[in-house]
C-alpha cells in the first residue's frame, strides 16, 4: 500500500539523522536509499502489477467486528487483512471501521464481499478497500460483470463521488484516486465452484482480474470430494494445481486460504502469492482452549476436551 507510512518513515529518518554522529549517518543514508522504493511520494497509490513484484504476501481473514480488533490484528505485522463479509459477522458499518483501522496501521485492507453483486463491490471500495475478493464465480462472463463494477470509466461503470476512500492510501485528493485507482486495486475471484475450475482459463484471461484465490471447502464440496477429516482428495489436489497453472499462464497470481503458518509456508514455496495464515475465528478458540487446557493440568481433562472437539486443533492441510 503505497504512501500510508511515507510521513512515518520520513520523520523518523530525519529525527535519527539529528541525533547521530556522521558514521552512522552514512550508514543510516545507505539503508535509506535501498529501503526507500517502499517509501513512494505521498500522493501516489501502488499499481497492482508491483505488488506481483514480490514472492508471496500473508494475510489473515477477520470474521469478527470492531475496530480495535481490526488493528489489533494489523499490528502484527500481516501484509494485507481480508475483512470477511461473506461468512463474517460483519455489516456494512463495521466493514467501514475495519476498512479504516486497518488502513491506519500501514496495512492494506482488502473486503470479501458476500456475492458478485454491484452494489457490494461499490460499498467495499468506497469505504477504501485495496481490493475486492469476489466468491462463487462460473464463468468468465461473471470475472467480466465483476471487473464492470469495480473500474470508472472507460474500464468499468463505477460510480465516482464517495469521499471515504482516499485517505485509506495517502490521504490523496478525490482527482488523485479517480486518475490511479483503475490500475491500483486489486481484483481477486476465488474459483470454488466445479463451474468456474472447468471455465479457469477463460476467468484468468479476463482483463481486469488480478488473482485467482482458491477457497479448498467449497471446491471440495463442489467437485464432489469435502475436506472432512482435515485431508485433501488427489482430485483436489489435482485440480488446486490446475488453477495455480491457469494463473501463471496468464500473468495473473494465485491465493489459496490456509488455516495454520505451516500450511501457509508449504504453498508459498509451491509458488502461491497470497495466502492466508490463520483466520481470527480459528486463532481465538485454539488460543483460549489450550492455554485453559494447560491451565488446568489435567491430562485426563485434555483428553475429553479434544474427544469432545472443545479445543480446535488443527489436523491435516486443512479444517480442525
């Protein structure tokens, strides 16, 4: 996310510089100069083409409202936070505040809405989202309609006028975003259904789309092989593998969402881009579960929680 932390970095630089002896000056100059590309002028947004400059980016989804919650989370250090509308207990108010918070840390917020619905899209990037994730596509007319909705013209049919959007960036005047935002925000369809895997490659090549995020529950489900006991069928296997490769030969990028780091780590060093760490829905229940577990003492006690699924351990690639 371009700009948000340019007047941090800026002032911190110049209150060391004043402080040090020139030795250290120099070498503080240096580390400067190789840092500063992450550090662009205050008024200009990062195109989405240079965030697929680098290998991988983590993130994790909030599924629960609140504005400290969301900044929370963003202060720990994730490049991006998808705030979770579609399965989410969060409103249209909330996704605004989180949109904000989350902003504010120097993260950027990207919003999942529920459907691939107009007015969804425009709600989500009006309140200043970086980016859209669009569930439950079929086809590439459906990755069309979706791009239509999420660019001003010429590109799209997005209505320009929210005043809520430009200081989630670099505090830019509404000009500013209106010139930069069709190039800036990222675009992402989640490919879940057996539809939208047969039709991939047509999805991929649509102009406009961004990434291709794969949600492994759904497609399991609709490709006739559910995630149940937290392993994956070799056709699901397969067909994850399909779509990563639809991507790359487009130049577009992938995702996939994970429920631990470990998992996580396995796909980025397959060559996944953005991928999710752990959702704050799962954190929280395993967090509490095992420190009370621990807390308690009892072996016994231990045992008859996890029989009765009271602590959400983690099994397999996926689930708990």
């Amino acid at each position: 996310m371009a700009g948000v932390r340019t007047k941090f970095a800026v002032t911190l630089f110049t209150r060391l510089n004043c402080s040090l002896c020139d030795d250290a000056k120099r070498q503080l100059s240096v580390l400067w100069e190789k840092r500063r590309f992450e550090y662009t002028e205050i008024n200009v947004m990062e195109p989405a083409q240079e965030r697929w400059k680098r290998l991988y980016e983590f993130d994790t989804p909030v599924m629960l409202p609140g504005t400290n919650h969301a900044r929370t989370i963003a202060r720990c250090g994730m490049d991006w936070i998808c705030v979770d509308t579609e399965h989410g207990n969060i409103d249209d108010g909330a996704m605004h505040e989180a949109v904000a918070a989350i902003a504010g840390c120097g993260v950027s917020p990207v919003v999942r809405i529920a459907a691939n619905e107009g007015w969804m899209v425009k709600r989500a990037l009006d309140a200043g989202a970086h980016g859209i994730i669009v569930p439950l596509l079929y086809t590439a007319v459906d990755a069309e309609r979706l791009v239509q909705s999420a660019k001003f013209p010429p590109l799209g049919g997005r209505g320009f006028g929210s005043p809520f959007p430009m200081d989630k960036f670099s505090n830019q005047t509404a000009g500013e975003y209106l010139q930069q935002a069709n190039d800036a925000l990222v675009t992402i369809v989640q490919i879940e259904t057996k539809e939208a895997l047969h039709n991939v490659a047509a999805i991929a090549a649509v102009p406009g789309v961004d990434v291709l995020l794969i949600g492994p529950f759904d497609l399991g489900n609709n490709i006739g092989h559910p995630i149940l006991d937290g392993t994956m069928h070799p056709d699901l296997k397969a067909a994850i593998a399909t779509i990563h490769k639809a991507a790359t030969d487009a130049g577009k990028r992938s995702g996939i969402y994970c429920t631990s780091g470990e998992q996580a780590r396995e796909f980025a060093d397959h060559g996944f881009h953005m991928i999710s760490v752990l959702a704050d829905m799962i954190a929280l229940p395993v967090a509490f579960g095992h420190a009370l577990s621990a807390a308690r003492g009892s072996l016994a006690h231990s045992a008859l929680n996890m029989a009765k699924g009271g602590i959400g351990k983690l099994t397999g690639p996926y689930g708990r």
